[in-house]
C-alpha cells in the first residue's frame, strides 16, 4: 500500500526536514484551533494551547510510528494539551466556539439562515442553545465522543485510536449522548422517546 502524503510528511520531519513539519502544521492548524476553541473559549488562549500542541507534536513525532492516522495522533495531543491548560486555570471546558467569533458553533445552527419566520428563527436558535447546554452537560468521555464523531466526522474506529477505548465502548458511549441530548430536546420538538436527534 502507498504511503499516504501525512506519512510521507512524517518521515521526511523524522528525517529532520523541518519544512516537511511546517507543512503538516499549515494542513492542520485551523483544525486543531477549531478543536481546542472547544475546550477554552479564549481565542488567545486557545492559540497558545495549539502553538504548543504543535510543539509537543515536533518533538514526539521520532516516536511517531504511524500506527494510526496522523491526524487521530495529533488530536491525542490537542485534547492532552488542552487538559493540561484547563487543569491549570484555563476556561470552562464547552463544545461550541466563543459566541461572536465568526467560527463555527456545533454545527447546528448552520441552516438557521434557511428559516423564513421570526418564530422559526427564535424556535431554531432555543434549540441550537438546548443542543449546547446538553453537550455542555454530558461527561467529558461522552461529549469527547459525540464531538469527535458528529462535529469531526471521525469513524468510531478512529474515535477509539484517539480515546484509547474499544469500539463498543464508543459506540455506547455514543448512543448515550445522543440520548441524553434528545431528552433535552423532546419538549422543544415535541418528539417521543426513541427518535433521533
């Protein structure tokens, strides 16, 4: 199999080109930024955690050996890193970006703008708020997991590289917090138990 052009990338940096890095940290650093931002709400701050995110991964990466993806390696990092910064008097841990930031949220409220009424719109915003707080309010394993698979789109094999778990656990870890974010939901969309989300 062909190496991929992450792992051609590695191996030039373990070869000591740092050009090879500089590349790999353009790919990856609104990525990583826009992960952290999850977990410290202060774009400066979050800057300073990615910055040295990357700098932990530089001096890492000899021992990288590929086992897994690139990215899936430099999430550990992110997430490790991030930890580190709020277990030493950083923000309050949230999944959605600063309010007014121009980034992204949670993606939920994304088709806001499609929505004609005033009604619509506030209904829609309640809802994006509810999601928030729900996710806000799951344990770290459960919201850890929901993000990485709903807002990344990382496959629950990944998920479990990156949280050193087995699949079944991520997949119950899932399910849970899908559930316990349709709770919060039911009265606001009128759903029964058991719809999704």
């Amino acid at each position: 199999m062909d190496p991929t052009p992450d792992q051609i990338l590695v191996q030039r940096v373990q070869r000591g080109d740092q050009v090879a890095f500089e590349l790999l940290v353009m790919k990856y650093q609104r990525r990583i930024f826009r992960l952290i931002m999850r977990f410290i709400r202060d774009p400066a701050q979050a800057e300073d955690v990615a910055q040295e995110t990357f700098l932990r991964a530089y001096r890492a990466i000899p021992q990288f050996r590929g086992e897994s993806q690139f990215y899936t390696w430099l999430y550990r990092i992110a997430v490790n890193t991030a930890k580190k910064a709020i277990a030493e008097g950083a923000r309050e841990v949230s999944l959605h970006e600063h309010p007014g930031d121009g980034g992204e949220t949670s993606g939920f409220d994304e088709h806001l703008s499609d929505l004609e009424t005033p009604e619509a719109v506030l209904a829609g915003r309640q809802v994006v708020r509810t999601v928030n707080a729900a996710i806000d309010g799951l344990p770290e394993d459960l919201r850890t997991a929901i993000a990485l698979r709903e807002i990344e789109g990382m496959s629950y094999e990944d998920i479990a590289r990156a949280m050193s778990c087995p699949v079944g656990t991520v997949r119950s870890r899932i399910f849970r917090a899908r559930e316990a974010i349709a709770r919060q939901l039911r009265p606001l969309l009128g759903r029964k138990p058991g719809g999704r989300w």
